[in-house]
C-alpha cells in the first residue's frame, strides 16, 4: 500500500517563481512492520528477563541486556506513533517544530545509548574473563553505575542543537527527525561530526573487545568442573554477543557513514538514501530483543541437548547375532555384532 503526496516547492530565480512538483511515493508496510515487532519483542524481551530473575539474580549480563531492551523500545514507543500519523494522513501531517526536536532526541538518544550499551557488554565480559576475582567483588554496583553514565553522556550528545550547536532536519519522505546533517552550516557539520565519530568509535572499541574476550575463553584452561562450568556460560554469552555486534555493524555503518558523507559533500543530500539507513538503524533496535529471546541460554541448552541425544541414537549400539557351526560339531558359534566389535560365543548344542 503506497501513499502518496505532491510536494509543492517554489525557488527564486531573477525575481520570478518557478513552482514544480515532486512526487513523494513510500509504503507504510516497512514502518508498519518495525513498530509492531520491534514494540513486541522489546515488551517480551523485558518480560522473560523479569519471569527468569530468579535463576539470573540480575547479573551484570543480564542488566544490561535490559538495559538494551529499554533503550531500544525508547524509540519505538516514543516516536513511532508521530512517525504512523505520517503515513496514515498520506504525507498531509506536518511535523511542529517541537515535535520535530522531540523525535530527533529519542531517536539519537535510542541509537547511540544501545550501541554504548552493546560496547559495555562486551567490556563488561572483558573484565569478566581476564580480572575475574575483581570483577566479581564489584560487579552489581559496577553495571548500575556504567549504564547511568551511557545514559546521561548520550542524552548530553542528542541535546546539543538545543544549545545551538547544529539543528535538527524533518528528513524525506517527511517521516523522521533527527540532526540535520543534510546541511552545509558550520554548526551542522560539527554536530554531525561530532555524533558519526562517536558512533565510529564506539563500534571499533566493541569489535575488539569481543575479539579480546573470545580469544581469552579460548585460551583459558579448564581444570575442573567449576571451570567447564564457567567457561560453558561464557561460550553462551560469546554467541550471544557476537550475534548482537554483527548485526549492529551492519545496521550502524550505514547511518554513520551517510552523515560522515553528507558533513564533507558539497551538496548534502536529503532522499531514499538517509531514510534506508535510518531504516536499517532502527532494525537493529527491533532485532536485539529477539536476539535474545531467541538465543536465551534456556533455548540454547535445549537445543544442546536435543544435539546429543540425536548423536546418542546415532551411535547407539545394535546387536545382530548369526549361529555359525564350530570346529567342535556339538558346539554352535553365537557371534554378537556391534558397530566397534564382533564377539564370538562357543555353546553346547542342547
């Protein structure tokens, strides 16, 4: 279903107007799709974290995925109902100034908060795996404090148009608001700058502490059970981790390197372009929460087991017997088949 709406422009040229039209042609399915399953998941994803507390005791681990899941439903619930109201009134709704700077903080405020929020994870296993005796003396408190921190620094980055560095920009097709990096303004620019090498950033230093941690699990000894124990959950959280970090790469470049693009072009652009990778953004907010539902260590130790029995049956022993005559001709040869072995019993013949 498309809606569409004609766009009346009018530029100046030698004192004398020149009106064209441009025609603005976009399907609600994609918007449509990414409120309801990204407002879904989150809600489920946060359930299942407070219906297992019991079992997590909300490890570190755990209170930063909902964190994630926190940040990342901000978006869906705070500014996609606006977002709809575009669609559904075929592009007739324009967006108030104010509503405008409201969608474009909660939108950068929810991108920039789950990706530090990814990163602190990954740090969070770093420490886990290489300074465990310390880590486990501070770890409740250590969380708590870390995802305040992500919280206060990217509110403090989302707002700085309100304290005149840069703007924010209603982008194509009119649907979403955010900071207006389609604009040659020196200001503009530098809180363009300023969001894209920080997001950047934050993605390098996430890569190569997941790459730090698997390397330290792989190398770690196990001695004794607890260890296997251990490093068991740490290859669960790896997955995870990883799983989560591949799918953020794909869906922050994109975003980051279009506003990177736009500060240095000389005509900054405003079209399909921006709203794909907007799009894909806000994709990585609807998929972290079935990341986990999905790869919660519950399923995947299911899925473990449900492996070995499979290979168990596999492997399980048949018996076959044959009655073969011995040398001896009262006797008979009772030869017991197996996949590894033959064995070959004499008995009297009764």
């Amino acid at each position: 279903m498309d809606n569409d709406r004609i766009i009346n422009k009018t530029v100046n040229i030698s004192n004398s107007n020149i009106t064209f039209e441009e025609t603005v042609s976009e399907s609600i399915l994609p918007p449509s799709l990414q409120y309801a399953f990204g407002g879904f998941g989150n809600i489920m994803a946060i359930f299942f974290l407070c219906r297992s507390a019991g079992e997590h005791k909300w490890k570190p681990f755990y209170r930063f995925v909902c964190g994630l899941a926190i940040s990342d439903f901000c978006v869906i619930a705070l500014v996609y109902p606006a977002v709809m109201v575009r669609y559904i009134s075929g592009f007739t709704f324009e967006f108030p100034r104010q509503l405008c700077e409201y969608c474009s903080f909660w939108s950068s405020f929810s991108f920039m908060s789950s990706a530090l929020i990814v990163s602190a994870m990954s740090f969070d296993r770093f420490l886990a795996v290489r300074f465990p005796i310390w880590y486990r003396n501070t770890q409740k408190r250590r969380a708590n404090i870390m995802l305040l921190v992500i919280w206060a620094f990217t509110a403090t980055v989302s707002s700085l148009n309100l304290i005149g560095i840069g703007s924010v920009k209603n982008f194509y097709p009119g649907s979403w608001c955010f900071i207006d990096f389609a604009n040659k303004g020196l200001l503009e620019r530098v809180n363009t700058y300023i969001y894209s090498i920080t997001g950047i950033i934050i993605l390098l230093i996430t890569v190569f502490l997941n790459v730090a941690v698997a390397y330290s699990v792989c190398r770690k000894p196990v001695l004794t059970t607890i260890d296997n124990k251990r490093k068991r959950n740490d290859i669960y959280i790896i997955v995870f981790l990883f799983t989560v970090v591949t799918l953020f790469s794909i869906c922050w470049v994109p975003l980051m390197v279009r506003m990177l693009m736009n500060a240095s072009a000389k005509f900054p652009k405003n079209g399909p372009e921006e709203l794909m990778a907007v799009r894909l953004t806000i994709s990585n907010s609807i998929v972290d929460p079935w990341i986990y539902i999905i790869l919660r260590k519950e399923n995947l130790v299911k899925v473990v087991h449900l492996i070995r029995r499979f290979n168990n049956h596999k492997q399980r022993q048949t018996h076959m017997f044959t009655v073969e005559p011995c040398a001896d001709g009262d006797k008979t040869n009772t030869i017991e088949h197996t996949p590894s072995l033959s064995i070959a019993n004499c008995t009297t013949q009764s």
